[in-house]
C-alpha cells in the first residue's frame, strides 16, 4: 500500500529537481546558481516555492 507521506515527499523531490535543472540552464551567473541551489537544497519546499516566484528560468530555444 502506499502511504501518501511517500507521495508527497515524492512530489517535492521531483520538483526540487525540475528547479535545480532550470537553475543549471538559466542565464545567472554562478554565484546566484549556487545560491538557489543551495536553498532548494536546503529548504526543499520553501526554495522551490521561492524559486517559482523569483529563481531564474532556463533558457528555451526561440526558433
């Protein structure tokens, strides 16, 4: 059976990663890819809500 705890600590961890892999292709400079990785790191549900707000975004392919 699965515990919906499981889920959810699922569901975080699939959006810390979404986030640090946008950290990672955005156009910041190091120190504030560090930064942000750090505190989604740090404060997994916190920092990713944080990121979602403020956080640089991966660059997209514009055609």
């Amino acid at each position: 059976m699965i515990d919906i705890t499981n889920v959810g600590g699922l569901i975080v961890l699939i959006c810390d990663v979404w986030a640090i892999v946008s950290i990672f292709g955005s156009r910041a400079s190091g120190g504030k890819k560090v930064l942000w990785i750090v505190l989604v790191l740090l404060l997994p549900i916190l920092g990713f809500i944080l990121w979602l707000i403020f956080g640089p975004r991966a660059d997209r392919g514009r055609g």
